[in-house]
C-alpha cells in the first residue's frame, strides 16, 4: 500500500472518529465503520486499476456480511482529469450506475487530504468531467443500488457520503462581498468553506502552473491566482 493511501486512510479514520462514528476496523486500505443507524460501511480505497469482476467481487463478499460498499479512487491515478469529454470504460459504467453518476475519489496536496465527487455528466454518447467539492466523511447514507449492464446485472449495497466539507459558512458576510474579485478567480462562489477554496486552488495550480503550463500569460494567471488565496485563506483567520 502506497505512502498516500496510508495518509488518506489517516485522514478518513480520523475525520470518522472526530464525528463520533464507531471504527470496526483499519486495515489502511479498508476501513469498516459503523453507522448511528446500524449499517456497516466498508470503505476502499483503491489506488490501482478496478476491473468489473474485482467490483462485483468486492461488493458480493461485502454483501454476503451484511456491509454497504464505498469505493474511494486515487484521482491522479484512476480518474480522468475535470474538464474532459471522454468515453466511459465498463468499470466506470459500473461505478456510476452505484453511485449515482458519480465516482468517489481522494487527493493528497502537500500537507492536505481531500475526498469529494467526480461527477461525469452526461453529453451524449460522452461524459464531461466535473469535481465536486470536499466532502463530510461523517455523513455516510445506505442505499440498495440496481443495476443493468451485462454481467454486472443486480442488487448492491452501497453507501454515499453527502454534505459539504465541515468549515462552510452559512451565508456570504460583508467582508466576502468586498472579495468578490478573488472568489471570481478561483470560480467560487462567497459562500464556500475553507476546504473547498483549498480545493479550487489546487485544481487551478495544477492547471496554470508555469512549470506545466507553456502558455505565454500562465505566469500572470498564476500570480493572480496565488493572490487570490492568499487574500480569502486570510478572510478565514481573520473570522477565528
């Protein structure tokens, strides 16, 4: 198991406990939790290639215990990147017919763990690429998923995890208002949290980043964008 998986799977178990969810087990890559209302979840976290016979194994065996199945995928390595129009494997396929159009996924950025949605709307015969933002851990929901797609043909328990990342504000204050600049930069609205600022920022370095990007104005657009968090992340210290 990778260096990354082991933090992310620190930072889940972490955040779980932190909400006062029962940890049934750690196994790094696999984590059982149990929920309030008394449903198992077990939670994966894949860092390599997930064939549709590994899929329906993994949530055959699960079911067989009575748990509900989250698969978390490493987004640099199993997930296409936001903003792309791509066709759609059959494991894919699989995975949004369980959740919904949408595929769980986690990030590691320096020092920071994020978990959130790849969603892949539908254009077509296509699907477009769009991340969420950062995700409540704590918030986990069972449901019976059906599906119809060849041999990956059934009934199958799984768990979804919904909110917005702890940290978000209610409403946009006064002092948002005058940020309104910075928020444009990073395509937020005022009204996000911390995390998903966080969030925004990344997706835009790895994007306008001088070092990967060759375009003429990626050094401007860059600053732009520093100054941008800079400006809101010290909006949050300010509200301590």
């Amino acid at each position: 198991m990778r260096f990354e998986t082991i933090k992310a799977s620190a930072y889940l178990v972490g955040w779980l406990q932190y909400a006062g969810l029962k940890i049934h087990q750690d196994g790094g890559d696999i984590v059982l939790v149990g929920l309030p209302s008394g449903e198992t979840v077990s939670i994966h976290l894949i860092e390599s290639p997930l064939p549709l016979y590994e899929i329906r194994s993994i949530l055959e065996y699960n079911a067989a215990r009575s748990y509900y199945t989250l698969f978390v995928l490493w987004c640099d390595l199993l997930l296409p990147p936001e903003g792309h129009l791509i066709e759609t494997q059959d494991w894919e396929e699989a995975l949004l017919l369980l959740y919904e159009d949408r595929i769980y996924a986690f990030e590691i950025f320096g020092s920071e763990v994020f978990i959130f949605a790849v969603h892949f709307d539908r254009e077509g015969r296509y699907r477009h690429i769009r991340y969420g933002d950062t995700l409540r851990l704590d918030r986990l929901s069972v449901r019976i998923a059906e599906t119809t797609l060849g041999a990956f043909t059934g009934a199958w328990r799984v768990a979804h995890v919904g909110g917005a990342a702890a940290g978000a504000r209610p409403s946009a204050s006064r002092q948002a208002s005058a940020l309104r600049v910075y928020y444009d930069v990073l395509d937020l609205a005022e009204d996000v949290g911390q995390e998903a600022v966080k969030l925004a920022y990344r997706r835009l370095a790895r994007l306008y980043h001088p070092d990967v990007n060759p375009a003429p104005d990626a050094t401007a657009r860059m600053q732009a964008i520093n100054e941008a968090y800079e400006k809101i992340m010290q909006q949050f210290e300010d509200e301590r």
